[in-house]
C-alpha cells in the first residue's frame, strides 16, 4: 500500500525543516516540496495551516502538522511504528525525548540562533549564543564518547533533532574542531543511506 500523498513546506537554510525532509528522505517516503520563504508565510492560506506563520509544515491528507519534533514524532509512529526510530522501550523512549527536548532548547537558543545572527541578522546578542552552543558541544562531546549515538544503539529522530544546526554551527561562528567525537557523530549521520546534509548557506 502506497503512502499518502504528504507535502512539506519548508526552506532549504531551515534546519527545522531539514529534520523533516531528512526523515522523509531515510523512510522514503514520496512527498511534495513547498518552498515557503519568510515573505510566502505571512499569506493567509499558509497562515491557515499554521497561524504562527513557522515552517515546516506536514500536510498528510486532511492532517496539518506544526513543529518539527512534533512531525519526527508522528512520521515515525505512523510510518516505521516496528522501527527503532522512536523507540517504544520506555527508557529509551525518555532518553529519545531528552535529546528533543535538547534540540528545541540549547540546539535553538545556542548554534541555530548564533547561525541566524550571522547570516540573517536576527536580533539576539551573539556571544550569549556561541556560549550556549560551546557548553552544548562539550556535553554533545562527552556523550559520544563510547556511543555511536544520542539516544539508543542505532539513530533516532534525536539524532534527526539535532543534526541540521549542529552540523552548521561554523556558520555561527562556533567552530566544530575542538569536537570529535561530535565531528566523528556528524559523518555518521550524514552516511545514513539517502540522508540529505543540511545545505550550506552562501557567503
């Protein structure tokens, strides 16, 4: 049985919208790309489908999703329910959670918005940002040692979370080098078969 027709609005620089299409592409799963700059967000019928005007954006048939944890979750509930994507092992499950809660937080508040001042000029001060992302990849780096992964023996959506802004995290100014264990997590991840890396913004 063929998968439902899925759409997914989003930007090729959004790192949100990466941990989607990322899962999309690993599940391969057929889907409709909608790429929906910041202008095409503030249009009523996109805000129809998410009144915060954010992407990305999952439309599975009559079902619209906001949130790109919130869609990791479902993906992996509704279309690999017998994987270990999502664990239904309760612990692991926590620690799956742990690392979303992770990448909604530091991930966000650390290297995305340190990207996002750099690139996008976002107002925020960037030196509470790449502090915030420096004490996240001395965790990150010390978590890795020893595992090959976040949360479980094989990848999950946490690594799915926090991959995007990780992996661009120079683009904000937070150098990668003094991380091996993270650099050595980021090649894993990236050699997931049909994984996508996230796109690198021009300079």
């Amino acid at each position: 049985m063929s998968a439902p027709s899925l759409i997914l609005y989003g930007t090729p620089l959004s790192g949100h919208a990466h941990r989607v299409e990322s899962f999309l592409r690993l599940l391969n799963l057929p889907y409709d790309y909608r790429d929906t700059p910041a202008d095409r967000r503030k249009q009523p019928d996109f805000l129809a489908l998410n009144p915060l005007g954010e992407i990305p954006v999952l439309v599975d048939g009559d079902l619209v999703l906001a949130d790109s944890n919130a869609i990791l979750v479902y993906l992996a509930r509704r279309y690999a329910p017998d994987s270990r994507w999502y664990s239904a092992d309760p612990v692991i499950a926590a620690h799956i959670q742990r690392w979303l809660a992770i990448g909604s937080c530091e991930v966000r508040t650390g290297p995305a918005l340190a990207r996002a001042i750099c690139l996008f000029k976002r107002g925020g001060h960037l030196d509470e940002a790449q502090a915030i992302a420096r004490k996240l990849l001395v965790l990150m780096d010390g978590h890795l040692a020893g595992r090959a992964w976040l949360a479980d023996a094989v990848p999950t959506i946490a690594d799915l979370s926090c991959y995007p802004y990780v992996a661009r995290a120079p683009e904000g100014d937070v150098p990668l080098e003094p991380y091996p264990q993270v650099r050595a997590w980021l090649e894993r991840v990236e050699a997931l078969p049909g994984f996508p890396p996230m796109a690198r913004a021009p300079r």
